[in-house]
C-alpha cells in the first residue's frame, strides 16, 4: 500500500513539472524590426511572466497547461494579445512585432534649442507642457498663465504686488530676471515689457510650454541664467479647428476668448482674441484688494503663406491693451475719501509683430530668417506719483540648417536692439537705456550611435555696453536601455543689468536711480544638471515614470537693490555670488484610467557677500506637487489637486509660515462641447488669515513681501466649444 501511495505521489509531481511549459519570443518594433528592450509578456489572469533583454528576447517559464492568452507591452506602443495551446511544440522562437501607439505616448516634438526632434531624443533636458495636461490647466486659470507655471515641479510664480496681483516666475529658487520668456522662439518679454507678461498671456492659442532649466545663454543670448521659457502657438493645419471658451469666477471674473485655424492650398491663418474682466475682490475685508479691476482685450491675428514645396512664410501680430487698477476698495467704487484714497493703476498698450521665413535648400538643408518689432507703453500710478515710459525693441536672425543621417548643424546670427525711455514728471534722474546686441552661434547634435547623443553649442555676443561674452554649452543623452536614459549637461549665462526687476518693481521704480555702467558688470552664470529617467511597466495595466534631476547654478556679480541714506534706491554688486543647488523629483502612476503625479522640488538657494552665507529670500527650499487625475477618455475629467510650500525667509528678516493649496477640478466632456468647473485653494489658504501683508496705515501702506496666496478659496467654471 506505501508502494502504491508513493508511486502515485511520484507520478503526480511529475505531471505538475512536466505541465509547467516554457515560452520564448523576441519582441521588436514592428516597422524597424529593432528589438524593445524591456517589454513586457504577462500571462493573462496571472502573475507569471517577464521582461525583455538587451536582444528583446523574452523567456516565460512555468506556464500551466492548456489554452493561454499571453499579453505583450512597451510604452508607447499599442498592445498585443496573442493565444497559445500548451504544451506547444516549439523548434524557433517567435517573432512578436509591436506597432508605436498613436493615442496613449503621442510624441512630443520641442522646438526650444532650434532643432527639432521628439523630447525623449533631444539630447538637452526639456519640459513640456502640452496636450491634454495644457488644456486641463488651462481650465484652473483660462486668462493667464500664472498658475500653469506655478503647478510644475522646480518653477514658482512669485507674486510682487499685494492690490495689482503682478507675478514673476521663478526657476530652481532664481529671481524672474534671471528667466527669458520666448513666444514661438522670438524675445518679447524682457525689460520693462516683462512687467505684468504672466498676467497678460492668454493659453488658449498655445499648442505647447517649453522649459529649459540651467544657464541656458547660448541658445537665445543674454537672460536665461535660471532658464527660459518658450511659450510655442498652434499653427494651421488641414483640418479647421475653432474653439470658444468661457469662464466666470466667484471672484467676479470673466474670460471670454476664442481661436481659429485652418491651412488652405497656398495660405493657412490663425485668429485668437480674448476679453478678461476683473472686478475688485477683498477676501479678507481688510479694504485692499487681493484681485484687482481691470479690463484686458487681447487679439493675435497670424497668416502663413505656402509659396511652394521649398519656401514657407509667416506673418503675426500681438495686440494687448489693459487697464488695471488695485487698492482701497472704496476708491476704486467711487467712494473714496481722505482715508480711503490708496491706489495703484496700471495702463498698459503691448503691440509686437513677427515674420518668419523658411526656404529648404534641399532635403538635408534649409534657412530660416526671424523679424520681430516690439513697442511697449506703459504707466504705473500710485497717490503722488507716477513712473511711465515706452519700450522700443527689435529682434533679427538668419539661421543655415544642416542635417544627416549621424549629424546636424545650426548656424546663425542675431542682432537685438532694445531702447526704453521714460516720461519725465519731476526732477528725479531718468532711466533711459539704449542697447544693441550682435550675436553669432553654432550648434551642432551628434548621433554617436544609436544609444548615445552628444549636443555642443558656442555663441559669441557683443553688447554695446558690456562687451563681448563667450557662451559655450554641453549636453549628452545616454539611453541605457529602452526603460532607463540619462542626461547630462551645463552651460553658462549671462544678463544685462536692468532697473526692471521684482525689487524695483515692488515700489513702482519710485527713487530708483539708473544703474552706473561705468562701475557695473554683467550679471554672468554657469551651472549644470543630471537627469535620471526611467519608465516601466509593472504590470499588465500599471505603468510607472521616474525623472529625477540635480542641479547647480551659480550667479556672479549679482546686483542688489540697497537703500541710500538719501532716501534712494540704488544698485550695486557687493563681493560675492548666489548659488542654487537641489533636487527635482517626478513620479507618474498610471493604472488603467488614474493617473497620479508626485512632484518633489528642493531649492537650497544662498547668498555669499563678504564672506557671509544667507538664505536667498522668497524662496520655498521644500515643494511638493500631488495630482490625482481620473480620466474616461473623451467623456470626463477629474482632478485632485495639493501643492506644499515651507516657510521661506523675508526680506524683512522675517519668516513666512509653510502652507497647502488644495483644488478639485472637474470637466464634462461631449463630442463638440464641455462643461468645466475647479474649486481653487478649497481650505482658503491665504496670507491676510495667518500673517499681515502691509504695515503702517490704510492711507498710506507699506507692503511686505508677498509669499502665499492673498485671493483665497475662489470657484470657476465654465464652457468650451469645439466646432
């Protein structure tokens, strides 16, 4: 009997080893026939399962018996599901080709360092906000693109005006200065002209926002030490696109803006034009406004003409006209009095027009030619005082495009012109300025092999002030693997000392005196990064994306605005540098329609004068930014929103308590139509409710910094079309 149980004991585990089958397949890219490192088989219904070598060869062991559906994946490309009998009788190893997805990993194509490519091939770290994440913040802000910026990772908007709501962006820690906002490639907002520009973009015409972080100089000239912001338009295509969008706020705000586009045969147009109100808004009841009144019309007409397969031309123009007013509420309702006479008006005329020519030599070559004119008016009025001037600037560029199968060049030369004067009121000293800048520069991308990308650039800039500045840059992309790719790079910058930053701004250039060039230097910087990217699937429906990035970027002859005992503000570089070093943290959770974004963003950012080490003011050293999205694709949208700040020190000496912003938005979506709602800072976290945002009196105030939200727990919600 012990035989006879032993005997069937045997005979039993010897079928379960000998069901246990083994699966062997290369997996390979369908039209490249290259092999996809890193894909996954997964036995449907089961754990059993495994990921692709450095050949795209797969082995799955331990397959029971009978009929399996077995499921191959790679990011970025479209399923497969296969069925297999086992045992099978298998004397080769299956070929399992795998089509690029058209849907769920869209790629991305940036344009910021001038050659375009898609955004996991570009050997320089860019970010990118576009597609659906652009239209989903979009929504939050429809009139301006303030909080877009403030919700990515490692980029903070610093708000200068506690009543007019004026913000500046802030990379790695870095004052707004020290970052260069393009529109389409061309600098428009720098200057005096930077002033209220986060305020007065609209992102409904956008088709993407390009960031680039670190001394970046070498690309566009002078500006971009933090980085630079490249805000790129959608453009015509066949197919006619027209969209409308309305928005109202329980801030009594509305937008109302709408966009066309559409390419014919030889011509294509674009038409965006927008109409933003704001009307007085005390959350706090202190009497001040947190929102300001103000009208804004934005209209931005651009024609794109096909002359034939080789010559291509656009032709834009920018319009913005706005008049904004904060302060005593009362005033502001007519119903001023001695006391309640605080106010701060903004009026602001921005005009700007931009002309683009592309000829292709041939199927490796092409030039390209860039124009743009800029005026800018605009006055800033507070009781007894008045700072207005006009802004003239021009920007030309002619660029050769040369591309091979291994290899591409770029080579060009601009020449910048920017002039500004100043309306004269009293007898205070004026700060005029008249600048020219030439710059030369080439670049070239080098496609070492198929794993490994090397990017170099040089840029030679003469400023007719300042002199000659010699830029040099580095960046390498290594991928690994298909899960795995690295990045390194570094580079330097430099800026044009100006009167037109956040410091001055803040008391409204009252008793700023010019900057003396004769005793002054450039601002110059240099500053490099490590960027870690790695994305796998984990499972048959969970995919997950980590990017980390490290950073260092260090300011010298950095210039400060420091009070005279004159009672004048004056600017001057005291011995000594500003460095900022940290950590930028993403991570991205998918799993089926969720999605969870984790963001992480350490900013250690330190002045060094005279052999002392501070804390650079206004900065937030610890961020962190959580996103939970639930998407039907095409049917509803809903997001979960918390974004951390720490306690950051004041210029006052002071130090900012740490707060939360926390939103809900939701979004209903139809074939030509969508309802939208988004619940903003839901806990109503504002500065007035912890700390004061002014001393002295309701007459005459004198304003902290301003480092937390002071317009609270506002609702919008609204409509879109799409015709």
């Amino acid at each position: 009997m012990k035989k006879t149980v032993l005997l069937f004991l045997f005979v039993f585990n010897m079928l379960n080893i000998y069901s246990q089958n083994v699966f062997t397949a290369n997996i390979k890219n369908s039209e490249t026939k290259e092999p996809l490192i890193g894909a996954t088989a997964i036995v449907k219904g089961t754990t059993i399962g495994a990921s692709a070598d450095i050949n795209g060869l797969v082995v799955i062991k331990n397959i029971p018996n009978g009929k399996q559906l077995i499921i191959f994946q790679y990011i970025g490309y479209e399923d497969r599901t296969d069925t297999f009998n086992f045992p099978i009788a298998q004397t080769n190893t299956l070929e399992i080709l795998l089509s690029k997805s058209d849907e769920e990993m869209e790629e991305v194509i940036v344009s910021s360092t001038r050659s375009s490519r898609t955004i996991d091939d570009i050997a320089t770290r860019v970010e990118a906000i576009s597609g659906e994440e652009l239209e989903e913040k979009g929504n939050m802000k429809p009139g301006d693109i303030r909080m877009l910026l403030n919700e990515s990772t490692g980029i903070q908007t610093q708000q200068t005006s506690a009543i007019s709501y004026n913000s500046s962006i802030r990379i790695q820690g870095l004052d707004g200065k020290y970052t260069q906002i393009l529109k389409d490639g061309f600098p428009l907002y720098s200057g005096f002209s930077g002033g209220l520009s986060l305020l007065q973009i609209v992102p409904l015409d956008l088709k993407q926002v390009e960031v680039i972080k670190g001394s970046s100089s070498t690309l566009y000239g002078g500006g971009a030490i933090a980085g630079l912001v490249n805000l790129v338009s959608k453009t015509p295509t066949e197919k006619k696109e027209l969209n409308f969008m309305l928005n109202a706020t329980s801030a009594f705000g509305l937008d109302a803006c709408g966009f066309y586009a559409q390419k014919f045969s030889k011509i294509g147009t674009t038409i965006f034009a927008s109409y933003n109100l704001g009307t007085p808004y005390d959350p706090a009841n202190i009497g001040l406004t947190a929102i300001p009144k103000f009208n804004r019309y934005t209209i931005n007409p651009k024609l794109f003409i096909y002359f034939n397969n080789k010559v291509t031309m656009n032709i834009g123009f920018n319009s913005t006209v706005e008049e904004r007013i904060g302060g005593n509420t009362k005033y502001i309702e007519g119903k001023g009095d001695s006391i309640n006479s605080y106010f701060e008006k903004n009026n602001t005329n921005r005009y700007s027009t931009q002309v683009g020519i592309d000829y292709k030599i041939n199927n490796f070559s092409k030039l390209t030619f860039k124009n743009s004119l800029s005026y800018y008016n605009r006055s800033i009025e507070i009781p007894n005082y008045k700072f207005s001037g006009i802004q003239l600037s021009s920007f030309n560029e002619a660029t050769f495009n040369h591309k091979t199968l291994k290899s591409e060049w770029i080579t060009g030369v601009n020449l910048l012109t920017d002039q500004f004067e100043q309306n004269k009121f009293d007898t205070s000293k004026v700060v005029d300025y008249n600048h020219t800048t030439i710059g030369v520069f080439v670049q070239n991308t080098w496609n070492a092999t198929e794993k490994f990308t090397l990017e170099t650039g040089f840029r030679s800039d003469y400023q007719s002030e300042y002199g000659f500045f010699a830029l040099p840059r580095i960046s390498a992309l290594l991928k690994v693997s298909q899960k795995l790719s690295l990045r390194l790079g570094g580079g330097l910058g430099y800026k044009i000392p100006t009167v037109f930053t956040e410091d001055a701004e803040r008391i409204q250039f009252r008793n700023v005196l010019p900057i003396d060039m004769s005793k002054t230097k450039a601002e110059q910087s240099v500053g490099g990064n490590f960027d870690i990217n790695y994305r796998t699937p984990l499972s048959e429906n969970l995919f997950l994306a980590i990017n980390t990035l490290f950073f260092y970027t260090q300011i010298n002859n950095p210039i400060m605005l420091i009070l005279s005992p004159n009672g004048m503000y004056e600017f001057k570089q005291p011995n000594g540098f500003i460095d900022t070093k940290g950590i930028e943290t993403n991570i991205k959770l998918s799993y089926k329609n969720v999605k969870l974004f984790i963001g992480y963003t350490l900013a250690d950012v330190k002045q060094h004068y005279n052999g002392t080490e501070t804390p650079f003011p206004l900065v937030a050293q610890h961020r962190l930014n959580n996103v939970l999205m639930y998407e039907i694709k095409d049917r509803l949208k809903i997001g979960l929103e918390a974004y951390y700040f720490s306690s950051q020190k004041l210029n006052d000496g002071a130090t900012g308590k740490q707060y939360w912003l926390c939103g809900l938005m939701i979004e209903k979506l139809w074939e030509h139509f969508s309802l939208f709602v988004n619940f903003e800072n839901i806990f109503d976290t504002r500065q007035t409710r912890f700390d004061m945002i002014y001393t002295g009196t309701i007459t005459k105030p004198t304003f902290r910094d301003i480092y937390a939200p002071v317009d609270g727990f506002v609702v919008n919600g609204g409509m879109k079309f799409k015709l």
